[in-house]
C-alpha cells in the first residue's frame, strides 16, 4: 500500500512538472538552415508579394503588388504591377530600377547595408546571415516561427523580422530602418523555376530609355 501512495505521488510530481515546462523555442540556426534550403533547392523561385512602406510619423503608403524572382547565389527581381511598368533588379552588385512610363532606369552600386534590406538573406547559408546578425527565434501563431535578426555592428538597418513555416518558406519579412521607417512583405504563391538568363537581372532598358547613375 505505501509503495503504491508513493508511486502515485511520483507520478503526480512528474505530471505537474511536466505541465509547468515551457515548450522548446525554435533554434535560429536551424530556421535559416530551413529557409537556405527552401529558396536554393531549386534553380531559381517566383513568388508574389505585397510591399508596404510605413515612413516614422506618417501613415502607411498605398501598398504595391507584384512578383519576385529569386535566384542564388544573389540575384533578386521585383516586377511591381500597375501600368507604370515598373521593376527593380540586383544582379549581385548592382540595383537597376526601371520605370518604363517615365523612360528611365537608375542604376547603382548597393553597399552592405542597402543590400540588407533586400529578401537575400533568404538565399544565404545560416553562418553567413550568423556572422552578421544576432539571432533569436521563436514560436509564432499557425504554426510559424518568427525569427528576429540584429546587426551586431548597430549597421543598417536596425532590425529584421522573418516569419517562416515549418518548411522554410517565408511569409512574412520586415524591415526596419535606424529612422524608424518599416518595410514590410508578405509573400505567397511560391514556386520553383528553371535558372533565369543573366538578362532578366542586369536589365537592359530599351532604346531611348535615360539611364541615371545613382
């Protein structure tokens, strides 16, 4: 009779324990290894996006739609909808934004910083994105993890927040700036490409177009 009180008292402490714990967080580098692996297992990957531009003080701006096209090591490309044509182009070193109703393109070299504010980190290896960025992560709703991203030199820009599925596919990106100013992209509708011609990233405007040096 004494082992069974005790027996059960074992099992009472072991259950009241074992509600009490808190569930395990998701590991950082492992939500960047998913990420990696979701945006280079396939030559390139297309997926639509909403942007909306929130500047610090001022209500948000109206939000631009479009597709993205990503493809590793570092090539990016915006097609933004709407009649202006417009469309914006990494091809590893520099951005080119062209807007066919103006007739004109600015092209530009990116610094580090300015780089950082574009979706690559999806492309990189978790050390790399490690090296720069203090990482933590964490459980959001439906399932996601939500993964929070600090420069560790106090670079550009202040902070990035991720939020990925189980699988590594990004839905949610925000990006926000020393000033205050938040950019945020929701994405859906991926889907795995052939390898894009270096064309579709170097962006060659048509004739009479005005090219400006950024």
């Amino acid at each position: 009779m004494r082992a069974t009180r005790l027996l059960r008292s074992a099992l009472l402490l072991l259950a009241l324990a074992g509600a009490g714990a808190a569930p395990a967080q998701p590991d950082a580098r492992a939500v960047l290894a998913k990420v990696s692996r979701a945006y280079t297992a396939s030559p390139s990957v297309s997926l639509t996006f909403v942007q909306q531009y929130a500047p610090a003080g001022f209500p948000d701006t109206t939000p631009e739609t479009g597709r993205l096209v990503l493809q590793a090591p570092d090539r990016l490309r915006f097609e933004y909808d709407g009649a202006e044509g417009k469309l914006f182009t990494f091809d590893g070193t520099a951005g080119r934004q062209y807007v066919a109703a103006d007739r004109q393109m600015v092209v530009r070299t990116l610094t580090p910083e300015e780089r950082q504010r574009l979706p690559l980190l999806f492309l990189e290896a978790p050390d790399r994105v490690l090296d720069r960025f203090a990482a933590t992560a964490a459980d959001a709703a439906n399932g996601l993890s939500e993964l929070t991203l600090v420069p560790k030199g106090g670079d550009e820009p202040r902070k990035v927040t991720l939020t990925a599925t189980a699988e590594g596919e990004v839905k949610r990106l925000v990006i926000l700036d020393r000033e205050g100013n938040r950019t945020t992209f929701t994405f859906t509708k991926k889907e795995s490409g052939p390898r894009r011609p270096a064309s579709d990233f170097t962006l060659v405007p048509p004739k009479g177009t005005k090219v400006v040096g950024g």
